[in-house]
C-alpha cells in the first residue's frame, strides 16, 4: 500500500493497478474496524473506492494523518486480515447490510447497438456474449461518474473491453454497458464512451426510495436475459415539491421571487453520499451561509438560497426576517408607500408586506446568501436541501414567479450586524494556499514552479462544479498513462490533457480519471467559491510542501 497526501483532511490509499478486488476488500476490513469503534477508524468520515485507490476523509482537528496510516497498514500486517483482504470477492458496504445480503437481479433485453461489433472484436458471437454477461456473477466495486452508476467487475477475463473512440452525446436510461473489465447500468441520460450491449428497466436510481441508489459498493449483480423490456415508471413521479408554498395551519408567510438574478439555489451544509456516486454539495462559502442564518435566528447549517452574481428581486408576503451575508453588494428595501431603505451592513432586517427586496450586482465577491427566519420549506434529498448541478438532485433551480415559504414564524431580529468581508474581484489577485498532492510527481518539475509561479485566470466556463482556470504555461506530465479514476474532493486541482487546471468546488465529480496536481485548504476553498471570473489566482504552498518539493528537486 502507498499513501498519498489529499489536502489536510484526506489520503489516498494505492494498491497494485488492477487490483480492484483487493480495494474491495481492504474497504471491507477497513469497514469492519470503522464499526468495531475501537481503533481510530472508526472516526473516518467518509470512504471512497474507486478502481486502484481507497479514499478516506477525516477530520484532521480529531485525529492526524499518521495515525490513520498506521491503523490501515496493521490491517496489511495482520495475517488473517491480509489473507481476507487478497481472497475477498466482494466487500460489504458496511455490517448492517451483512446480514442481509442479495443478488440483485437485472433483467435485460440484449438488443444495444454496440453488442454486435464487440462480439466480432472479441471472436464469439453476440449469443455467447450475452450468455458469458449473464453467467458471471457481478460484483459492485464502487460509485462513481454519475449517481447510482456502479462499476461492477467479475472474474471472467474475457470483459476487457476498449471504450469508444467517440463517446455518445447521449445514452439512454437504462442502457447496459461494458468498458475495461467493468459492466454498468446507465441510471440517467447522459453523454458516454462505454460499449452498449442491452437496457433495463429497472431503475437503479429512484429519489422516491431509501436509498435511491439500487447497487452500491460490495453489491452482487446477476444480469438476466428477457424478451422485451417493460417501460419503467418514470423516477421523477411523484417526488415531492422541490420549493412547498404553503405552511400547516396560519397564514403563508415568505418570498415571492420578482427575479432569480444570474443564478439562485438551496444550499446548506451538503450531503454524505460518496457511496452512492453522490458528491457533499453544499454552499460554495460555508462561511458565509453560516453568517447569514446565525443572524437571522436559525441553525448555521439551514438551508439558505445561494445567489450568484447577484440581480434578485424578492416581494414579502407576510412579515417575515432576512438576513443576507457573503458577496458584498447593493441591498434596498423598496415599501408599498414608496420608502427606500439601504441596508449596508451583513446584519438581519424585518420585510413587511409587500416590501420589495432588491440585490444589485456584488462589488466584491461572486455569491451571496438569503436566510429567512424560521428557514425555508424545501424538500431534502439524502437528508439535504442542497441543490447538486453536476449530479442533479436536489432542489431545482429557484426561477422567476416561484414562492419560497417560511417553515416557521419571524420572532425577532436577532444579532448584530458586521462590515462586508473582504472577497476576492475580477483583475485583482487572490493568493490560495494549497498542499501538494496526491500526484504531484506525475508532473515535471518546471510545471510544479509554474504551478506555484505563475498567475492563473479564471475564465467564464467555471461553475459550481469547478473554476477553469488559464495560464501562460500550462503544466506538462512526465507520467502519461490513463489514470484509473479515484476518489476525489473539493479544492482538488486536476489537471486535464491539455494542462491547465480544473479547481473543484462544492459539486465536484465523486471520482475523476485525471490527475490531481494538489488540494486547497479549507479557507482557501471558500475564497475560491466567491473568485468571480476574470479573478486572478495565484497558489502557494506551506513551508514545509516547499520543503518537501526543494528535496525532490535536488533528489
């Protein structure tokens, strides 16, 4: 095993390539002493497989870096766990489902468009493809791409199979694929390079089920051949209203929505979802969502509507308390006797009925926070009411006409108001300290300097899911192999093909298959979250990362 530093409060634990049963069941022994409770696994937060590589998060104020290591190689020198770990064919994605094991059977109509071609490049014919498919027994080795897309593995050497030259620009629900040694199930449309042999009904990701994701890590699939696939229900049905406009009993008090501005969300502190392809989500400035409901009066975790570049309009129905924090900007309160009150300070205000709220465009910083008193009725996915851009759950984007209710009553404005902060604005230069890693050395040693150098540009193609960034140099590879994809975080800069660098932020993919050059610390991601486009960047690194790299350097 190897471990790789990823930022402060990770690591990424490598086996052997192609090794994705031996991840499975180092997971599964890593599990087990999580449960146990008596060893400082049991205070990881999160674990991620992916192909080759454990991710584990953990919070680096309760426990160090060191430690955690230590515990994980015990596992590998123990050799009744090493033994379990190598000879595992499948790992569990934790004790309560041990008991209760399936095989999860999905029917299938053999009828995808790629199923002929492969069977000629494979030298069998499309019978015996379908029946080697349906005879293997498959096991989910873990979450990644999309949510509830498993990537499931078997021992049949005969699956290793080369993607697409040219991904699909669409692939249906339901589509069965095969890439590498992997088979899986599409759970949603959407672009992908993988070898389509049939489709499914079954629907392996349903909002309306605990949980939704049908196939998670551990997982044992028995495909099985039908006739003809019967159309499923539609997953959407029947969810409940991502935005509620009434409350039980008393008037309707809350916001009716004049303008959404450039973008308008709910975010609140995220989800915990990696094992089911699901990333944390949350405010892209947790900081500021925090301020915003800690002066309205709620929990510093509620949910709060995130408002980027500013622009929104709101009318009162009812009395109700706001509060707004992050992204420095205009602020009026317009009245129906025609007053006009500037709000200049992040502080909480009452809104009576009627009163117009409007929020110019921000004059420092990209994203804003509107938390009410008494918080907002908004329904909750995976025990969340953030809004997910890249996986789509959550949430949908606040729009124009939309009413936003109070769950509870304004009792009083609460706190005291505090000056702007000081947020990064386009041209300026916004400094972001990073920690090296995890493939740091995947990159030349002049591209680490101008990592660490040169200035970066924030172009208009960033998101919440991630900044794109530009530079004069862009950073070169000395290693130039794929990168079996593995678990990843955010803050992580990867770093694509063409060398220049993808900032993640609160929607970033669960697993990504391009190196991660280094990590953002924690206060450096939410300035990142608030870097508006046309910002300039520049990174810095801890002494100590210094240290390290000079060593290399000279090494």
């Amino acid at each position: 095993m190897r471990f790789l530093n990823v930022g402060e409060s990770a690591l990424l634990i490598e086996l052997d390539e192609d090794d994705a049963f031996g991840v499975m069941g180092l997971h599964d022994a890593i599990v087990r002493q999580r449960h146990a409770g008596d060893t400082c696994l049991s205070q990881l937060i999160e674990i991620v497989p992916a192909a080759c590589t454990l991710l584990v998060r953990f919070d680096s104020l309760a426990i160090d870096r060191a430690a955690i290591e230590h515990a994980i190689r015990d596992l590998g020198s123990d050799d009744g766990l090493t033994d379990y770990i190598a000879q595992s064919g499948r790992a569990r994605a934790g004790i309560d489902r041990a008991a209760n094991e399936q095989t999860i059977d999905v029917p299938v109509v053999y009828d995808g468009e790629d199923l002929g071609s492969l069977a000629a490049l494979l030298g069998i014919s499309s019978q015996q493809l379908v029946e080697r498919h349906t005879m293997c027994l498959w096991t989910a080795a873990f979450v990644g791409f999309a949510p509830g897309f498993a990537y499931l593995i078997s021992d049949d050497p005969l699956f290793d199979i080369p993607r697409r030259q040219e991904p699909r620009v669409r692939v249906p629900a339901g589509a069965v694929g095969l890439a590498g040694s992997y088979s899986g199930v599409y759970p949603r449309q959407s672009s992908g390079g993988w070898q389509l042999i049939g489709s499914t009904a079954l629907a392996v990701w349903d909002e309306r089920q605990d949980p939704p994701a049908l196939i998670r890590p551990g997982d044992s699939v028995r495909f099985r051949a039908v006739r003809e696939r019967i159309a499923a229900a539609d997953p959407t049905d029947a969810l409940p209203s991502q935005v509620i406009a009434h409350t039980i009993g008393g008037p309707v008090c809350g916001l009716y929505v004049d303008r959404p501005g450039a973008f308008a969300i709910f975010e609140d502190d995220g989800r915990m979802a990696a094992d089911m392809g699901v990333s944390g989500s949350g405010a892209a400035d947790p900081t500021s969502l925090h301020r915003a409901n800690v002066l309205a009066g709620n929990p510093a975790g509620a949910p709060a509507v995130e408002i980027a570049g500013g622009g929104a309009c709101f009318t009162a129905s009812g009395e109700v308390v706001v509060a707004f924090a992050g992204a420095s900007a205009p602020i009026v309160v317009r009245g129906l006797d025609g007053s006009s009150t500037a709000i200049v300070r992040q502080e909480a205000f009452l809104l009576a009925d009627g009163d117009r709220l409007e929020l110019g465009a921000p004059r420092c910083g990209l994203r804003g926070y509107l938390a009410m008193q008494g918080g907002f009725q908004v329904h909750e996915v995976l025990g969340s009411a953030s809004s997910d851009t890249m996986a789509h759950i959550g949430p949908d984007p606040i729009q124009a006409g939309d009413f936003l209710a109070c769950a509870g009553h304004p009792h009083t404005v609460t706190g005291h108001g505090v000056e702007w902060a000081r947020l990064p604005v386009r041209s300026a230069l916004t400094e972001l300290t990073l920690t090296l890693g995890p493939r740091d050395d995947w990159f030349t040693k002049e591209s680490i300097d101008d990592l660490l150098t040169q200035c970066w540009k924030v172009t208009a193609h960033s998101d919440r899911v991630g900044l794109r960034l530009h530079g004069e140099r862009p950073l070169m590879r000395t290693v130039t192999r794929e990168l079996a994809s593995e678990g990843t975080v955010a803050g992580a800069i990867e770093i694509p093909g063409n060398g220049q660098p993808v900032l993640f932020l609160r929607d970033h993919p669960v697993t990504g298959g391009y190196p991660v050059v280094a990590v953002l610390d924690m206060r450096s991601l939410e300035l990142a979250g608030q870097l508006p486009a046309g910002a300039l960047v520049r990174f810095q690194a801890p002494c100590r990362e210094l240290d390290i790299y000079q060593r290399r350097k000279a090494a």
